[in-house]
C-alpha cells in the first residue's frame, strides 16, 4: 500500500469522560466490532476502586492494567483504529491532558443519568482550545435519565460546543424503543440483547411513510417525527469541515452495555474522523506526509517487574516511517539511538514491528534516555510542543528516611518525574526539595514506587503552597524583577528545567503579586 493510503486509513483517538460514563465498555464494543476481541470482559477497567485494597495496591493494579490498555488498535473495514487510553480519575488528570497531545480527535462519553460531570468539564476544555474534533456519545439510554432535548443544551451550555444529534432516541430507560440515524436515515430497534452484535437496521428514508408507525406504534413515531423537525429546526445541520475544525459536535445516542447505537457511531466515527492531524513545533508545522520521519514522547511507563529497571516510552509518529534498526535523532540529548525492538500495540498486546506510519503509536525500551515531551527526527532539530507541565495542586517537601541510600533516592525521584508522575522543584533559597502533583494519591505512589523499585525511603513535610506558576519577565535586569525576586525568595523555585517557579500560598496573594509586578507573567502551564 501507499505510503498516502497507509496515512488516510488511519484514526488515532481517545474516549473521555467521567468514571462510570461507560468508557471501558463502549472501548470494548468498538474492540468486538473490529473483531479484535471475541467476548465482553476482555478490556480491564482502568479505574482505581477504592475499598477492598489498600490504595497503593489499588494503584499497582491500576498500573498493570493501564499498561495492557495504552493503546488498543484494531482494523474495521478497512482503516486502522489507534485507541489511546485516558484514565478518567481525576488525580491522572495530567496523564490524560499529555495524551490528548497525541489524538486526532475524541469520543466524549456522557451518562445520559448524570449528563455533564466535572471530570468531562474538564477534558473537553483542553479539546475545545486545542481545536480537536468531538463527537459525542449519550450512553445507558436503557436507563431512565434526562430528556434529549434537555440534556443537548446541558452539553451546549457546561462544554460550550454546538451540537448536531446524528442520531435520536425512541423512548428512553423501560420504554426505550431504538434509535432513529439521522447519519443514515434508518431505524434500530431496540431488544435489549447484550449478544445481538449485528443490529438489523430498517431504512426509513422517508418519516412519514406509515411503516414507522407499525415499527414502533403510532403514538411514538407522531412523537418521533415531532421531536426530529424539531432537531432540524434547531440545530446546524452537519458539516464535516465545521467537525474537523472543532466547531460542530455531532452526537449519538446508544447503550454500551447492550452494544446499541455503537454500530452507527463507529461507521460515522471511521467516515468522518480525522486522519492524522499536521503538528506545530518550535520550527515550524509538519505535515504527516512528509518523507522523513518525525515523533515524540507523550507518555512513559515503568516496567511492572522492579527487578527490571526498562521502560516503555510511547511515541507518536507524526511525520514519514518509523523503521526499526534505523538511526534517529534524540533532539533534546543532541544523539543518534536506534531500536531494535520497538513494539505496536493490537488489542491487549504488543508485538515487534518493523514500519510504523504517521498516527500509529510505538513503544520504545528505554533504560533513562526519554522524558515526556522529547521529539525524535531523522536529523532535523525540532521540538514538537504541547506537552505541557500543568501547574500542580498539592505541594510536600520530600525528606530523605534512609541516609544509606541517597543515590537511590535521588535516581528514582528523577526517574519518576520524566514519567511524568509529579513534578520536581528546588527552593531557591535552601535548595529543599519539594514535590508538587496534581492529585493527593500521587504522592503514596510515589513512596511505593521508591521503595519497592529503588529500594529508598523517603517521607512527606507539608508545604502550604496554593499553586505553582511559571514566571516569565520581560527584563530579568530589571528594577521590577530583581525586587520581586528579593521580596519573593522565600516562595521561589526551580522545576527540572531549571525555569523559575513562583509558589503563590493564596489565589489572593497571587492576585497581589501580579498587580505589584505587572510586568511579570505568571502561567499556569510550563510552556508558554
Ligand atoms: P468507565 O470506564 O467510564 O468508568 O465506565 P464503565 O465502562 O466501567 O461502566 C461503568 C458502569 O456502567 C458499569 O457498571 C457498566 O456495566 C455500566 N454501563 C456501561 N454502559 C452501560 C449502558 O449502556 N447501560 C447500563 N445500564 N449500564 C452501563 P458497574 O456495575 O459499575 O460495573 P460492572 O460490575 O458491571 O463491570
């Protein structure tokens, strides 16, 4: 096949949505209709159930499953279908914004019961401002939940996107009768029949044709009709450059469970979601066709064996052919490497490859080379951006517990931060070390982690730190900034890349801090 082809049938993307929505559910259903699993059940949740274990078990299981489940490719009719994972809990927030660097587009997952949840708030907003396209999925409709017309404006109004149902719903909860595709114009009735995975649609091109009526009874195709001028008289109608510019969300509705109304998602999915998507870096915009090869970092992941210190760092190919055994170059370290085993990821496994095209995902073995955010070229000097640090929420000083083992500690601390699991800071002012994450349970895996993978200890002081940001000043010779900097000492600091830092201990005193240096910006993330 083409190079051109090989990049056109490629989709690569992620599900968001709050925990419980259905996200490892609907993954699976789209895994079965690729053929790529043969029972329910296959895909693990990735969610950390907080009860029967300790949590830091929780975690470790976590962290096992997440590895299986990084990325999920699969083929349906002919396209190949990358699904990166996104954890929903809201202290992996960060992990989940990194991965976003690497989709082309999204599913937004949304219990139709619960509508709108903070952890899907928050998501979207990263996709609305990157411009990525969304299409989104109103699950458990065999549930009793809002009504349609309700729930579209409440995903209008919290998500701030103009929506476009693609598909609308007969009845909901006990009375749910199917689906009407707006997509395709047909009817899907609904059985209830977790097994039925071929759904036998009936096209109903024409609405008032009387054959609705004996389909799904009288009063609920007037209903239906009703409800259907009223979303043509409403909404936009599609327009896929309006979709792939990230100003239009079409929307379905369906139950994962009951893998009803996934069928009509995937084929509208795979007809009209992006192929893989041009990057900007620090240069300039690489365009997926181009001949050399070019990718980067978005996620690092310790081998669960502590006897075996390799990592996975998983790069997305954006440019040309990843080849095995073929030098490239590790921009930030300035030197050639080359793999002789990188992996591919099918569904819950991983194999050796030899080529891999723009939008695929490969697993490189690493033994402390990466970071999160590196870019490697065939030669060019480039960085590939948006990879942002995000300015932490909780902040402790880390404390050596065992003096015998200060190299160990030190090792795993900065292990742990190119993963990406918290981020380091040194104060300036006494070099202490302090650790800022962005979820509280960060801060248990870490000390697990050190101890049963580094053999150190170490132990927590609490910091009363508000949050981090970035200082950029116009003039660091200036009066303004070297007056900040001396009447600020105390809360200043550097993170890994040596950049300051300035921990503000209130939103009030950060307020403050801003008016009396105007000049200086403060940013919330690294990259600016
Ligand atoms: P998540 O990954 O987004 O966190 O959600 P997940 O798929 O694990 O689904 C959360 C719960 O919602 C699960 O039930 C799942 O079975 C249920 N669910 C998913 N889709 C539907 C649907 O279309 N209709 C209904 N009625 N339920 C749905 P659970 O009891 O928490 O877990 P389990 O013990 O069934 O796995």
């Amino acid at each position: 096949m083409k190079f051109t082809d090989e990049i056109k049938r490629r989709r690569t993307f992620g599900i968001i949505s709050h925990p419980d929505a259905g996200k490892t559910t609907l993954t699976e259903k789209l895994l079965l209709f690729g053929g790529a699993i043969h029972e329910a059940g296959a895909v693990k949740s990735n969610k950390i159930k907080k009860g029967a274990t300790s949590d830091f078990m929780e975690i470790e299981r976590q962290r096992g499953i997440s590895v299986a489940t990084s990325v999920l490719a699969f083929e349906y009719k002919g396209t190949k279908i990358n699904i990166l994972d996104t954890p929903g809990h809201k202290d992996f927030a960060e992990d989940t914004f990194r991965t976003l660097t690497a989709v082309d587009s999204v599913i937004v997952v949304i219990d139709v019961a619960k509508g709108v949840e903070e952890q899907t708030e928050k998501l979207v907003e990263v996709c609305r401002m990157r411009n990525i396209p969304m299409i989104v999925f109103i699950n458990k409709m065999d549930r009793e939940g809002k009504d349609a017309f309700e729930l579209l404006d409440e995903i209008e109004q919290k998500l701030n996107l103009t929506v476009t149902p693609l598909s609308f719903p007969i009845g909901m909860g006990y009375d749910f009768k199917g689906i009407y595709n707006i997509w395709e114009q047909n009817v899907n009735l609904f059985t209830g029949d977790p097994k039925k995975d071929i759904e036998d649609t009936i096209e109903i091109s024409d609405l008032s044709s009387p054959e609705l009526d004996k389909l799904i009874g009288e009063k609920s195709a007037d209903n239906l009709r009703e409800e259907l001028e009223l979303v043509d008289g409403v909404y936009p109608k599609f327009n896929k450059e309006a979709y792939l510019a990230g100003n239009l969300q079409p929307v379905f509705f369906g139950s994962a469970l009951n893998n009803f109304g996934v069928r009509e998602l995937l084929d509208c999915f795979v007809a009209i979601a992006p192929t893989p998507r041009a990057k900007d870096s620090d240069s300039r915009t690489v365009k997926p066709d181009e001949k050399e090869f070019s990718g980067f970092v978005f996620k690092i992941h310790a081998n669960m064996d502590p006897k075996h210190r390799d990592r996975l760092a998983f790069i997305k190919v954006v440019s040309g052919t990843f080849e095995r055994n073929k030098n490239y170059l590790h921009v930030r370290q300035g030197k050639n490497l080359k793999f002789s085993s990188p992996n591919a990821f099918f569904a819950e496994k991983k194999e050796i490859v030899d080529i891999s095209y723009p939008g695929d995902i490969v697993g490189l073995h690493d033994t402390g080379n990466f970071k999160i955010g590196d870019t490697l070229t065939e030669g060019e000097i480039l960085n590939y951006r948006g990879v942002p640090s995000f300015s932490p929420e909780h902040f402790r000083y880390i404390n050596n517990a065992d003096p015998m083992k200060t190299k160990q500690l030190d090792k795993g601390v900065d292990q742990l931060m190119d993963e990406g699991v918290a981020q380091l800071f040194t104060l300036e002012l006494n070099n202490r070390k302090v650790i800022g994450t962005v979820g509280a349970l960060q801060f248990e895996v870490i000390q697990y982690r050190l101890e049963h993978e580094y053999g150190a200890k170490c132990t927590y002081e609490n910091l009363n730190v508000h949050k981090a940001t970035w200082v950029e000043a116009k003039d660091i010779k200036s009066e303004e900034f070297k007056e900040f900097k001396r009447v600020k000492a105390k809360y200043l600091a550097h993170d890994k890349r040596g950049q300051l830092v300035f921990f503000a201990d209130s939103q009030f005193s950060l307020q403050m801090t801003q008016q009396k240096y105007p000049s200086i910006k403060f940013h919330f993330t690294s990259e600016f």
